[in-house]
C-alpha cells in the first residue's frame, strides 16, 4: 500500500469497516501511535494533533468513532457520545490497533494511545483490552463511558494530563483514578501530572479553556513520554 503523508483511510473492525485520519511523517516510516477524539467527533483539531504527532516522527491514526459526525454544540455532543456503546467504540480502537501494527510504514511492535476528554477514557479502557499491544497510554482529562471501572488488564506505560479546575472531571476523581491504576494494573510507568487550569485546556480550538503554557507543557511530556515507550 503506497502511503502518502496525510490521508483518510478505511479500515476492518468488528463492525464492518471504520474510518479514520493517518498521518505519517515525512520519513515514512516511525512508531505507531492512536488519537482518539473528543467528544465532538474527528474535528479539525484532532487531526491537528495527529499532523503534530506525524511531525514529532510518528504514524498516527485518528479513528472516526461517529462515523463522520461532528459538531461543536455541547448538547448535541453530550448526545453523540452517549449513542456511542463503549462496546463499539472498544472494538474500532482496536481495529486502529490492528490496522497500525500490521502497516508498512509503522516501526513499533506496540502502538502508543492518547485521547481527550472522552478519548482520554477511551485510551485507558484499549490499555486495558489490548493488554501488551499497547506500550504507552496518554489520557487528557479523560471522561465518559470508556472510563474502566478496572485497570488489572494494563501493562501499558500510563502518564496522564489533568487539570486542578476541571468541573467535568474534578481533580479529586482525577487523584483516585492515578491511585487505582497504580494499585490494579501491572504498568511499569504510572504518572499523573495536574496543571492549574480547567477541562480541555490542550485544545486550541476552545477559546474559553485553553490554557496555552500548560498545554505546551502537556504536550513536551507526552511527546518525550511516547517516544520512551512506544517500541
């Protein structure tokens, strides 16, 4: 399959087919990495975040996990998200999975995840299916339905970015959530890092919470973290 550097791709699930956004860096080739979405679907940030990604030297993977959905209304989106069964959106994650590391232009024998805000839960429960498949996982104040309720299942890397003024997420759930995962998985790497600003403060795209020193900061850690752990 001829790769050319930003393309939409199609590829197998256990529903059928999926879609998704890959970008790849101008090397061609480097270490597998999934983006999953917020929950207002597979906008022009997080494909954004997966240009960034390709450019750090990785081949990342955006999954459509609305299947072409998108808004940028919190109601509607708070409704989107609740259509999505944290079954289905298991199973297209790990299609992503599937479709990184069988791809001519990925290096690693793992892949690396990292999400936002329901991607962030999302990110958290493919560690926890995917088990050894998964080196790194990289969860952005993570929300929602794909939130585990258990951790025993990861052996990923775990290093989480979460904000002290979160009303979505407050940071007390966000410290027991770094404690369960320290005492339930079997990850070799657990840290937590709290910035002092509010839910989604990487997107640049949310004027009202964007906070642009602790995202820059958020996003060194995470880049030099997936580079670590994603072989």
């Amino acid at each position: 399959m001829e790769t050319t550097p930003h393309q939409n791709v199609t590829f197998p699930s256990a529903e059928g087919r999926a879609h998704g956004y890959l970008a790849v860096p101008d090397s061609g080739r480097g270490p597998g990495v999934v983006v999953v979405q917020e929950w207002w679907g597979l906008t022009d940030h997080i494909r954004d975040v997966a240009d960034r990604l390709a450019a750090e030297g990785f081949v990342a993977l955006a999954p459509d996990l609305y299947g072409g959905s998108i808004t940028h209304d919190g109601a509607e989106a708070a409704e989107m998200m609740a259509r999505l069964p944290e079954e289905e959106g298991a199973r297209l994650l790990s299609g992503a999975v599937d479709f990184l590391l069988a791809h001519e232009a990925v290096t690693s024998s793992t892949v690396g995840a990292v999400g936002f805000c329901m991607g962030g839960g999302f990110v958290l429960a493919l560690a926890a299916e995917q088990g050894g498949r998964v080196g790194a996982a990289v969860p952005f104040y993570g929300v929602g339905q794909g939130l585990p309720d258990a951790y025993h299942g990861v052996s990923a890397c775990v290093q989480g970015h979460y904000g002290r003024e979160d009303a979505a997420y407050p940071v007390e759930k966000a410290q027991a959530l770094e404690e369960q995962i320290r005492h339930e998985s079997s990850a070799p790497v657990v840290e937590f890092h709290y910035y002092d600003a509010p839910h989604a403060f990487h997107n640049d795209g949310n004027e009202a919470n964007h906070r642009p020193d602790a995202a820059r900061t958020a996003w060194e850690r995470a880049v030099a973290f997936l580079e670590e752990h994603v072989r």
